[in-house]
C-alpha cells in the first residue's frame, strides 16, 4: 500500500496570468481588468512564487494561460518567461496562450526565440457574428494572420481552441470554422461547447430570455460533425474534447489526463503534488500581497485518500479516448482497475457506454457527447 502515496514523476509547471483586455461575457475563469492592475508586480510575485515552488529537479512541460497573457506589455511577459526558462530544467514542451489580435511578428518572434515551442490561440470561432456574440475583441482575419505568422517565426506546433453551441450558430456556420482550422493547417484544435457558467452575462442573458440557446440535440450533432471533420482531415481525437496531428497532442494537458503532479503558480491557480491539491487565492491583489510578503498564497488544501486518488485518477483517463491502461494504473495508483470499478464498468458496458478488455477501459463512441454522466460513476464509488 505504501507505494499508493507517491508519484515517480516530477511535477510539470503551470503560470496563471488572471489579467484580460476586458471580461468576454460567458467566461466563468477568474481574471481581471489588466488596466485596473499593476501587472509589473503580478509578474515580480509570479516570478518569485516560480522561484520559490520549482524545484531543482526535471519539469517535464510548462504551461503559461490564463486570462490572456499576451494582454501584457511584452517586456513584462518577456521578464516572467525568461525566469521561467532560467529556474526551469529539460522541458519538453513550452506552451503560451495568446489570444489572436494581440499578437504581432515581433511578439510572435520574442516568444519562439525566449524557448516557447507552442502556441494556443483562443480563435473560439471563424464567423464574424459569432465572435461579436461571445464578446471576442478579435476578427477571424486577426486568427488566420496569427497563425500564418506564427508558423513564418518557426512555431510548428500551433493550436486554435473553437466553441461550437454559440447562439445563432448552425451546422453549416459550425461546419465552416471546423473546415477553416482545418486548411490552416494548425497542429491542434480544441473544440468546446458553450457552457453557460454562473453569474456570468451570457447565462443573465439566457435566463433573461435574451438569447436562445442551442438545444442538446443540435449540441450533440455539432460535436459529432467535429469528430467526423477533424478525423477525416488526419487529426487524431485522443481526448473529449482535443484533436491533434500525430505527435502534437498536448503533452502537458496529458499529464493532467495521467493524474502526473504539477506545480501551479498564481492568483487562483491550483497544484498536485502527493495527492494534495492546492488552490491559491482568487485575488491579484491579496495574492501579490502574499508573495511580496512570504505568506502562503493558498486558500484551499484537500487532500485526497488513496482510494478517492483511484476514484479521480479514473476519472481523468476516461477523458483519454485511450482510456484507462490496466497497467498505468496499477503503477499510478496501487489498484486493479477492474476490480475497483467492476461493478460500474459491467454496468458501462451493458449500456454500450464502455468498451473493456484485459488491457483497459476506455468511453464508446456512443458514450462521448454524453461524457460527463458516464465519468460520474466513477467519481465517487461509494455513490
Ligand atoms: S479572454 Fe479568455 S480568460 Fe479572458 S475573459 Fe475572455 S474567455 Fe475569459
């Protein structure tokens, strides 16, 4: 049992920057106004947390989101990466997001040059209207120049993230996004649903009767037009909800699919180390506080048992079309997964929700759109 309680691999690093041009109204993240904060200090007291928490062993991949990153002044950016490239050892994989509007060839430049190796644009969608709907300051020209100059600058792994259920989206607007990342030719694409988050402006304004939403089973066709496209065009699907080109899957989102550790820096950011999740403070300004003055940043600890480690562990690889492998499993968590889960995984499989063989489980086709009930049951099993 006692091997149940540590993780051989050594944690990967994420950098939260909560700070955005201006709240876009579906948005349930914490960010913030970058013009009602000091971002020269954010970046010190993130610079100083990555000091403090990173350390001197391998950190397999970075990750820098948000918020918007790029809605930095880039000297300030540019600061707080380089930090990261000096603390950080033997990455394999460097990612920044960067929203499309606010990136130009010399931000584009910088970046690859300091030791970025991928991009993530949030495009979100290729049609005018629907941008102006989810509040996006960018034009789907501004996409299309953001990946075409990040590939002129040397980026070879470019990934757009898309949202399809966007009111007053069809199947053919939908149709015409997916077909627009396609000839792009980007190595990556996410493609999301709208999710209607609590008190945000777009579930205001549904609730209000303001906007239609699109009905669950056009919902369902859409994501299944995703599938299809982007397989068909040689994208390989291995999570829910990512694609990517043979050898580009995103090798830091699959360490959080592996349930690996990974150490989180920044306003509301969390971290996974030894089954202990932490969550810092969603404040900027306490936050900086916090760090400028050597206090625990950390709101929030829990910590997981061995078995309710198994439970989440489950749950995060069923998000991998791959599924559970037996044997990662056992190695991750101490447990046999058939026998943990034998009676929820005859049940899946009854059901045609689960497909299961001697090496693993993984979803059915026929369980993907409706993912999140079927990963349910293997939350919690004592539900
Ligand atoms: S840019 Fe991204 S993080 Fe910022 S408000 Fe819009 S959706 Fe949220």
């Amino acid at each position: 049992m006692n091997d149940r309680n540590h993780s051989p691999f050594s944690p990967s690093l994420y950098v939260h920057i909560p700070l955005c041009v201006r709240k876009c109204p579906y948005c349930g993240f914490y960010s913030e106004s970058v013009a009602d904060h000091n971002p020269a200090r954010l970046v010190a007291a993130l610079a100083r947390e990555v000091r403090q928490v990173v350390s001197d062993s391998q950190t397999p991949t970075v990750y820098v989101g948000g918020g918007s990153p790029t809605c930095m002044p880039m000297d300030l950016l540019g600061r707080l990466l380089y930090e990261i490239t000096r603390r950080v050892r033997g990455f394999e994989e460097f990612t920044v997001e960067a929203n499309p509007g606010q990136v130009d060839r010399p931000i584009l430049e910088f970046l690859r040059n300091i030791g970025v190796s991928r991009l993530s644009l949030g495009g979100q969608s290729f049609q005018p209207e629907e941008l102006r709907r989810l509040g996006r300051l960018h034009t789907a020209e501004q996409i299309v120049e953001a990946v075409e100059t990040a590939r002129e600058v040397g980026f070879e792994n470019i990934g757009v993230d898309l949202i399809f259920a966007i009111p007053g989206s069809t199947m053919a607007s939908w149709r015409a996004s997916l077909q627009r990342a396609i000839e792009l030719g980007v190595t990556h694409i996410s493609a999301y649903a709208l999710t209607y988050e609590a008190n945000t402006p777009l579930t205001r304004d549904r609730e209000a009767g303001r906007i239609v939403p699109i009905d669950e089973e056009t919902d369902r066709q859409m994501y299944e037009l995703a599938i299809d496209m982007l397989t068909d065009a040689g994208y390989e699907h291995y999570e829910i909800s990512n694609f990517a080109r043979p050898g580009f899957a995103c090798r830091h989102n699959l360490g959080y699919w592996a349930n690996r550790p990974y150490y989180g820096v920044g306003p509301s950011a969390g971290s996974h180390i030894d089954r202990k999740r932490c969550t810092r403070i969603a404040d900027i300004r306490q936050y900086i506080h916090a760090i400028e003055n050597d206090l625990d940043p950390v709101a929030e600890t829990q910590e997981t048992t061995p078995l309710e480690f198994a439970c989440e562990t489950a749950v995060l690889n069923l998000r991998r079309i791959r599924g559970i492998d037996r044997a990662e499993f056992r190695s991750t968590t101490g447990y046999d997964v058939m026998d943990l889960f034998a009676g929820v995984i005859a049940d899946g499989v009854d059901r045609g929700l689960l497909d299961a063989d001697d090496t693993g489980i993984r979803l059915t086709r026929q369980a993907l759109p409706i993912a999140d009930s079927v990963l349910c049951d293997f939350a919690d099993l004592d539900s």
